[in-house]
C-alpha cells in the first residue's frame, strides 16, 4: 500500500452512515478506510460491499474484536470473518479492562493474554491479521489491560506469526520507552497501523476529546519518522474521537484531515 491517507469511520460517524462516508471519501481521493462492524450491521452488509467495491477502496481495519467477556468472545469467529470477507489488512483487538469487583490486575492481564492466544488461531484459520493497540494508561479501569508498546511487543514476541501492532500517537505519545519499542516493532515486521490525531491540553474526556493533528502537543512529524525508520510503510490512518469534531459537517472535517495531513506528514499521496 502507497504513502496515502486512511480514514477511519469513527472520525465522522455521528453524521456520516458507512455509505455516506464512503462516498465523502471517494470524492476526496482516499483509497483505504478502516470500518465498524457495528455501522456495517447499520446499513446492512451488502449495501456497504457494493459501496466499497464501486469506490475501488479496500479496508485497512476492522473494528473490532472484543471486549473479552464470554459473550463477546463467542462472535469474534463471526467477526473475524466478516473481517475476511470485507478483505480487511487486520482486525483490531479489545480486550476490556478488570470485570466488575476485580483487583488483580495481574490476573486479568494474564487471562487477556490467554484470549488473545485463542483469538490468534481462529485469526490465523481465516486468514486475518490481528491488531493489538495498546490504549492510554487512564484506560487500564475500564477498557483495557494493554498500556504500553512493551506489553504489545512481549506478547507478539510470544505468539509468533499472524499478530501486529497498531500504533496510535494518542495512547502511546508519552511513553518514554518510544523509540525502542517502534524498533523492535519494526524489526519483527509486525507494525501493522498508524493512527494519527492528536493530545488536547487540557483534554477533557478520556474517550471523546481528541484532537485535530496540529491542534494539540503531539510531535507528529517526529512519530511519523519513527514508525517510517522501522519500515512501516502503510498509510497514515486518521481517527479522531471527538464530540468537538463529531459535531461539525462531516465534509468539513475530512477537508480538514486532509488539509492538516498534508501539512504535517511529507510524501503524502493525497490526489
Ligand atoms: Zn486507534
């Protein structure tokens, strides 16, 4: 895949069905979107297949597999392969973080492992690559027992082949650890994503309060380096959770990830 803009759909969803969006993107050039299992349930799978296959977009990620509570975990075949059948490049996973009343976080995370090893095989038989975002450390109560790039890294190292790394400037900006990981990450081959938006200061809800690239403190041009000098070379993936942005027309926003992307990433293939 080219040096190109991806969109993810969340971007724009509160105002943009999956087939609107589709075709706001088709007018702005963008060949690679990454989708939601629950807005293609919204428009129906048929219609949204058509939409794709008329546009000549492929799927970068599906969205997603998880949270790991039994009844979830019973629809990942499902998902994964609707994941198959949209011709996605990976599947994101999701853990979930503690389940109501725990406190061992040692425990869920080792659980959280063990289904992701489970979710890598049936990943692995219908021919999906699995996705693991590590997500913000404020995320570990509720949403997740996967914080860091290291904690991604050692699980892949143990699970071999068929499992990657999305990267996304917003959960993983701060960390210290940086560098290295996005090496060891791209020297396994397994970066599979860059999400791209960025860090409000103050930022006022944890899941709902991104910002635009450029309007917040994340060194973007420095990360896009990083993960370009581990040899990632997909597309740059924008997605930008905000009630701010969700608000506005959904062409005025994609006008904007474009224009910002543009200016802030080189070599962007964007016509
Ligand atoms: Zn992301």
């Amino acid at each position: 895949m080219n040096r190109e803009i991806a969109i993810n759909h969340a971007t724009v969803r509160e105002k943009a069905d999956m087939l609107a969006f589709i075709e706001l993107c088709a007018e702005r050039h963008i060949r690679a979107v990454s989708i939601w299992g629950d807005e293609i349930d919204k428009v129906g799978e048929a219609a949204a297949l058509a939409a794709l296959r008329q546009s000549g977009m492929t799927v970068y990620g599906y969205n997603r597999v998880g949270p790991f509570i039994t009844s979830q975990l019973d629809n990942a075949a499902a998902q994964l392969e609707q994941a198959a059948r949209f011709g996605a490049d990976h599947v994101l996973v999701f853990t979930g973080g503690l389940v109501d009343g725990e406190q061992d976080l040692k425990a869920a995370r080792r659980r959280h492992e063990d289904n992701i090893g489970d979710l890598l095989d049936q990943a692995r038989q219908t021919g999906v690559k699995l996705a693991l975002e590590p997500l913000h450390p404020m995320l570990v109560g509720d949403r997740t027992t996967l914080a860091s790039l290291s904690h991604a890294n050692s699980i892949c190292d143990a699970l071999g082949d068929g499992i990657g790394i999305v990267i996304d400037v917003h959960h993983v900006w701060w960390d210290e650890r940086l560098e290295d990981e996005i090496a060891h990450a791209g020297k396994a081959g397994r970066i599979l994503g860059f999400h791209v938006n960025d860090w409000l200061v103050p930022t006022r809800h944890l899941l709902r309060d991104r910002g635009m690239m450029g309007d917040g403190i994340i060194d973007l041009p420095n990360l896009d380096r990083l993960v370009r000098a581990a040899g990632y070379d997909g597309p740059v993936e924008v997605e930008i959770f905000s009630d701010d942005w969700a608000a506005r027309p959904p062409a005025q926003v994609l006008d904007t990830v474009i224009q910002r992307c543009e200016q802030i990433f080189s070599d962007l293939v964007t016509r």
